[in-house]
C-alpha cells in the first residue's frame, strides 16, 4: 500500500509521521493526493465520501470554482507582498458587515494565532490576567487554552512544556452550567480579564449550548466587567453568515474566525469592538504582527469564498443544514433498527455519534462514551468509502457540496457499520 509505504518514510523525518496529531490513527493515516467536491482521493487511489471537511474549513466542499479561480488569479500578480493591499480592506469590509459584533477586524493566518492575540487584547483592556474557559474547549496549542482542552490534547494525559505560570492564570468551568461561571468569576472577579468560549463546543466531539445558556454567559460577563471572547474557528461563517453570534443573537465583546473564511486557505480573523480592537499596535500598544498575515493568495480565496456565502445565503445555508438532518435522523434509524443505545448530537452542518446512553451536554458526558465502539465505527465506515474524523472528540462536516445520493450512501454505511459492531 502507497499510504504505508509513505507512512514509513514520514516517521523517518516528521515527529509521528504527521504534522498535526489529529491526522494519525492506527496503524497508518491514508495519504491524500487530491480532493473535489465532497470527495478525497488517496495515494492508493481510492475515494471516499468526506465529512471531515478540513475539519471544518471546506464549507463550499474541496476545490470550489470561484475560491480556486480568485487564488489563481491572485497568483499570477504575486504571493506575498509585506506591504497593504486594498482586498485586504475589502475583506475585512465584508467581515464587519456580515459578523453582528464586528467593528474592526485584524487578518491573521491561523485560528490559534487569533485566539492567542484576542486574550493579549483582554488582557491589556482590561489589565487584568486570569483566563476562564471551558473544560473540552479547545482553542489551539499556546500555553494559556491548552488545560482540559479538547481536539488531540483530549487524548493526551498532560499536555508537556505547558509553563505552570501561564496555566496557573486560566481557569476552567464546566460547559452548559452557568451557575459554576458565575461562581468562578466571582471569587476571581478582581483578576478575570476574559471568558473564552467556543459558542458550540466542536473539539469533544459536538456539544451544543442549552437553551438560554449562551444568554447567561453574555450576561455574567456583562455584570462583572468581563470581556467574552467568541471562539468562533468552527462556527464562524458556517452555522450561518453571521457565525454563532447571528445565529443564537449574542454579541461578544471579541470573535476569532478560521477555517471556513478562507474554504481551505489560511486565513484567521480577530474581529470585535472598536474600543478594544483600537489597542492593536500601530493603533495602540498591544504588538501583533505576522510576516504573512493578510497574505494576498488567502485573501482573494477569502473574499472569494465570502462573497459566494453572502450570495448564496438564502440556499446555501438551509441546504447544508437540511442535508444534515437528513443524515443524522437517518443515523438515528439505523442505530434503532440495530437496538443500539447511542447519544447523536447535531446542529446545523455539525454531527456527531456517542457510544453512550447518555445525553451528551459537555465534556465530562462526552468522555463516558466508548471510544473503542467509536473506532470500530471509524474502521467500519472507512471499509465502505466514506471518512469521517478518526477521533471520538473531533466533528463531522457537511458541505455544500454533499447531495442526496451522498446522504444516502452515508446513511446505509452507517447502518451497516452499526450492525457489524451490535455482533
């Protein structure tokens, strides 16, 4: 097999094998060579149906025309310039305009490097030092977000090099319990800064908000002269336009975007208040700075795939969200038809099984699922073309470029999948 020769020669030069540890499974990763649509193609020459979806980036589906054109297009004109171009303020008009609590947006390139700079930003606006996050959050690997978090660090015991300083400022919670925030920020009221919180947890697998929940947590940051950050690097342009902020109708005081902004480009946003947004350096004295950061080749994909979701809003969104539903209440057929007892968490474009009886509402629910019953699935699934992330704590994505043949397909190799673990 290509995939495991690959995989040999890849543990020889790249720590794993991987440059991300989300991407390993046991015995080897496949290896991709190319993706179109809702489809990946491997080095083995094989397909499969994906709902990995860059973990989340390819809203539109791989390779979408006008996303690869505008790159395209850009490249003929240069790659990397180091000095402003005007689709930079294009982009960032286009952000502000659709983002409900966006006022001023900086360009970034990833989702870690916005999350990491939206907390300097608390900090210094508020001058105070603690963090509180939720435990399953997940909002990259810099020091201060990776206790309890989600993502790969779920399967890890104690995230190494990690200084005790930094994490002895961040404080977690438990996610859909407002009464444990209040608490937390009370004792610590003098010296909390900012509340970081992805808006639907997507990093334990998928965690939805309780009714009113998110309401709570806008109001105790309020009350307490706390700044509420918005991890929106999954939600962000993909529950809908306007990312969760529209969606449930709150507006925080600072937003993080990735993934789908730029439909499989690098790109990342910080966006929020003006008063705040205002301390960036050269405005104010909080140092950003990035060699690649409004890189002009993500940019024009940026603007590109921006531009088809503001277009297309009124088709795009109902479709991938219909096309879920289609897909999870047909997985909830199977999983009855096959008398197993899972929990399947859902909401707009964003699915995932639990291999537990129970009701998944954060991370400590999340962890009571099999995880072993999970890769039996993943292996199974895998066998019958179609790919979904291989962890338990990860999501799966539907895009806009899935179909009912493909809802279909995905429904019987669920089905089938869930028979052979009943056995």
């Amino acid at each position: 097999m290509k995939s495991e020769q690959l995989y040999t020669r890849a543990k020889k030069v790249m720590p794993g094998g991987v440059n991300s540890p989300v991407r390993f499974y046991d015995p080897y990763p496949f290896f991709a060579t190319s993706a179109r649509g809702s489809r990946i193609t491997t080095a083995d020459h094989k397909t499969y149906l994906d709902f990995c979806m860059g973990y989340g980036a390819m809203i539109l589906g791989h390779g979408y025309p006008s996303v690869i054109e505008a790159a395209k297009s850009q490249l003929e004109n240069g790659t990397l310039f180091c000095v402003p171009t005007e689709r930079e303020i294009k982009l960032a008009e286009m952000i502000n305009k659709v983002v409900p609590s966006a006022e001023m947006t900086r360009l970034v390139n990833t989702g870690s490097e916005a999350t990491m700079h939206a907390i300097r930003l608390a900090r210094a606006f508020t001058k105070r030092k603690d963090v509180v996050k939720f435990a399953g959050g997940y909002h990259g690997a810099h020091d201060y977000v990776l206790a309890k978090a989600g993502s790969g660090a779920a399967s890890l015991p104690a995230c190494e090099g990690v200084l005790e300083e930094a994490a002895a400022h961040t404080h977690v919670v438990p996610y859909n319990d407002p009464a444990s925030l209040e608490r937390e920020i009370e004792k610590n009221k003098s010296s909390t800064a900012c509340v970081i919180i992805e808006p639907v947890l997507a990093n334990i697998g998928l965690v939805a908000p309780e009714k009113g929940y998110l309401n709570e947590v806008r109001k105790i940051t309020e009350q307490n002269d706390v700044l509420l950050i918005f991890d929106e690097v999954v939600t962000g342009f993909r529950l809908a336009l306007g990312g969760a902020a529209e969606f449930f109708g709150i507006k925080p005081d600072l937003s993080t975007f990735a993934k789908a902004i730029g439909n499989g480009f690098p790109i990342a946003a910080i966006t929020g208040r003006r008063e705040v947004m205002q301390q960036l350096a050269p405005a104010g004295n909080v140092y950003q700075a990035s060699t690649f950061a409004g890189n002009p080749v993500s940019v024009a994909a940026a603007t590109a795939a921006l531009g088809t979701l503001v277009e297309g809003k009124n088709a795009i969104y109902p479709q991938i969200a219909r096309m879920c539903d289609n897909i999870v209440d047909g997985i909830k057929d199977m999983l009855s038809a096959a008398k197993l007892e899972c929990a399947v968490n859902s909401i707009g474009s964003m699915f995932q099984v639990f291999f537990t009886p129970e009701k998944v509402k954060d991370e400590a629910s999340a962890r009571k699922s099999d995880a072993a019953n999970f890769r039996r699935l993943f292996d199974e699934l895998i066998k019958r073309d179609i790919f979904i992330p291989p962890s338990q704590f990860e999501t799966c994505f539907v895009s806009y470029a899935h179909n009912e043949d493909d809802a279909d397909k995905t429904i019987e190799a669920y089905g089938e999948a869930f028979r052979r673990i009943k056995k």
